[in-house]
C-alpha cells in the first residue's frame, strides 16, 4: 500500500506554518495509551492551538502561527 505521495512507508512532512501532514499507516495513542483512530491522510497539531487535539482544526491559521522553516518543529 502507497501513502499519499506514492512512497510505501510512512511520511511525516511539516507543512509550512501549519501542521504536522501524516501519510499512511500509524498507531496513534493518547496520553493513557488508549488508541485513538487514525486515517490514511492527517494532520496533527504543531501550534498547540487546537480544540480537538491531536488533529489540526485550522486553528494555526487564525492565531498566526509561524514555523522558522519548513521541516523544522
Ligand atoms: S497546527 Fe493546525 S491547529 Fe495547530
């Protein structure tokens, strides 16, 4: 199975002031362990900002979130 980009192993890319994009197959768990469902293609959050955590919900955006470049946390 390919991920979104072609590649078969899984890619974390950061996307420019923005998330963290997440293709292909992961285990997600949650502070306790407890899994938390996942899809082929996500984004988690980089800001901190978020309401619905792990996941982006466009909050970055709106608070102005910079990254220093591309491919750096
Ligand atoms: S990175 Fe999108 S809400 Fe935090």
């Amino acid at each position: 199975m390919t991920n979104g980009w072609g590649e078969t192993k899984t890619t974390i890319q950061c996307v420019e002031n923005g998330p963290y994009m997440v293709k292909g197959t992961v285990v997600l768990k949650g502070d306790k362990g407890e899994p938390i469902t996942t899809m082929a293609v996500m984004s988690l959050c980089r800001c901190g900002g978020s309401k619905s955590k792990p996941f982006c919900d466009g909050t970055h955006s709106r608070i102005g979130f910079r990254s220093n470049k591309s491919g750096q946390a």
